[in-house]
C-alpha cells in the first residue's frame, strides 16, 4: 500500500512539473516508439508470455508556438506462432492554439519485430515497419478558410518506411532507428506572408513565427535512444538520452513550383529522457515518461518540436 501511495504522489508530482519542461517531441513522427525503439523494454522478465496485448496511451505536447496537441492511442500487440511481434498504433488527435483548434486521426504505424540474439545475458531485436498517412496535413481555418500551419495539422502526409534494432539486458537499453519517408502528400501551403492573415488579432510577428514550406517533402532521420532501467518487483524507473539526427534536408516548393532544400532543417534534437512504471500484477501496468530538450534543428517546418512531452500509458496483457 505504501507503494502504492508514493507511487501516486511521484505521477502527481511529474504531472505538475511536466508543465515547465522542454522536450522534443518525437512519438508525433512515430518511429521512437515502435517495435526495438520502444522505451522501457524489459529483459528477462519473468512474467508469462502473453501473445496479445493492448496499450492505451495518453501524450500531451506544448509547441514552440502557442499550439497545444494532444493525442489519445491505441497501441496493439500480437505475438505470431514463429514469435515475430506485431504492432499496430492508432492515434487521434486534438489541437488547440491562437489560430483555432483542429481535430482527427492521426498516422498510423506498423512494425514487426524479431528476437534476431537470444542469449542468456542479453537479447538482439530487429525491427521493420511503415507509418500510413491519414491526410495530407492541409486542414484550414473553419471560419477565414487560410491553411494552417503545420502544428495544427493531424498528420504528416507522408508514407514512411521504418527500420530499427536494439540491445537489451538487465540494465541497459540501446537501440537505433531509421525513418525515410518514400511517398509524399503533404500539401500543406501556409505562407504566412501571403495567405490574409488581418483578421488575427495577436498581430503578424506571430504569424510568421510559424516556419513556412510549401508542400513539404520532409528528410530522413536516424536516432538512437540510450537508456538505463531501475528495476524493482513492481516499480521500476529509467533515464535516457534520444538523440535525434535529421540526415537529409527538408524540401518546399519557392515562388516558381520547383523544390528548394531547407536551410537549418538537418541536424540533432537531443532530449533527455525519464519514466516511472508500475505493475499492478501480471497482466497489468501504468508508466509515465516525459522529457527535457537539450538541443534541437534550427529550422522545423514539420512543426513536430516541443517545449515539453509526456505520454502516460496504461498496458494490459491478454
């Protein structure tokens, strides 16, 4: 019970403090959390394997901007007879900020995973996978009819391709990822200096805070996450770093309709990472992570930067 009790007093705790934090945000691209990438993964267990699962997932993130997103995800799990793991997430979406609110389905990812090194002392994973667009990240104001830049947007309109591996064992997590997106519909085309903009009142040095690029093909990103687990009989803690490295730079169309690479959009986002979990027994579990940024790109015309993330996330075996 006591536990418990101080279980419930460092949730409420983060949950006050989250609000001040500086994070970058990368469950909206989706690779950090799928399959090998997932954080808190567990070695070694010593729980019996449940061949399906469900994750419930609550995420909240403050923009550079004003605009708040939130997104409530469906996370499902299934273990095949050859034991490749199946994952299936569904977000939905809701955005409030100066210019309005928006809302909708988010992308939704898939990714198989396979245990490639069994060892007595670690375990290999690899995994493969693709995020699906659920639009082409072109929604407008529902009242001026000007399309809203890309923090307010429920998707990324792109298909992306996913791979990923990682190294577990009793205290540590390594893994790697590479996200490339392959099939381009973002049709976003916020111009700020443009679109008419004199019915916002907050005035336009606001306005053109919002980076600008007109159907945008976004670059390729690799990260890495490091990560050390506490692990007690029910509780268990973890601190990290994810480093973030966009290799490929941005595209956008110029005046003309031709592509332009984006200065500024290639570099690292580096957070520093933290969680807290709780098993309540052997089908169920709560954890909560959130994190700090330590350095980000100059220029973020996917509007996926964050002043502060926290997702919570409730886990249940079946």
């Amino acid at each position: 019970m006591k536990t418990a009790k101080y279980l419930s007093t460092f949730f409420i705790a983060i949950l006050i403090h989250g609000q001040e934090t500086y994070a970058q945000g990368c469950s909206d691209a989706g690779f950090c959390t799928m399959g090998a990438m997932k954080p808190d993964q567990a070695y070694n267990e010593k729980l019996p394997v449940k061949l399906r699962s469900i994750d419930v997932t609550f995420y909240e993130g403050q923009s550079n901007v004003s605009a708040n997103i939130k997104s409530g995800i469906l996370d499902f799990g299934l273990i095949t007879r050859n034991d490749i793991a199946l994952q299936f997430k569904v977000p939905y979406m809701w955005v409030n900020g100066n210019f309005g609110s928006t809302s909708g389905l988010g992308d939704l990812s898939l990714s198989a995973t396979k245990k490639i090194v069994d060892h007595q002392k670690y375990d290999i994973l690899a995994t493969i996978g693709a995020k699906i667009p659920s639009g082409r990240s072109n929604l407008r104001h529902k009242e001026h009819d000007v399309v809203l830049p890309m923090y307010y947007q429920v998707s990324l309109g792109t298909y992306d391709f996913i791979m990923g591996a990682s190294f577990i064992n009793k205290d540590w997590l390594f893994s790697v990822g590479y996200q490339q997106p392959i099939i381009h519909q973002n049709e976003n085309s916020f111009r700020g200096s443009v679109q008419n903009w004199a019915w916002y009142e907050g005035g336009m040095d606001y306005v053109w805070k919002h980076d600008e690029a007109l159907d945008l093909k976004r670059g390729a990103d690799v990260m890495m996450r490091v990560e050390r687990n506490f692990r007690l009989s029910r509780l268990n803690f973890n601190l990290g770093l994810l480093p973030i490295y966009r290799v490929t730079k941005d595209q956008g169309k110029d005046e003309n309709g031709e592509y332009q690479k984006l200065e500024g959009t290639t570099g690292l986002a580096l957070s520093a990472l933290g969680g807290v979990g709780y098993r309540f027994n052997v089908f169920s579990s709560i954890k909560l992570i959130y994190g700090m940024q330590l350095a980000d790109r100059e220029y973020n015309p996917d509007g996926l930067t964050r002043k502060h993330v926290l997702n919570v996330t409730y886990h249940y075996n079946f």
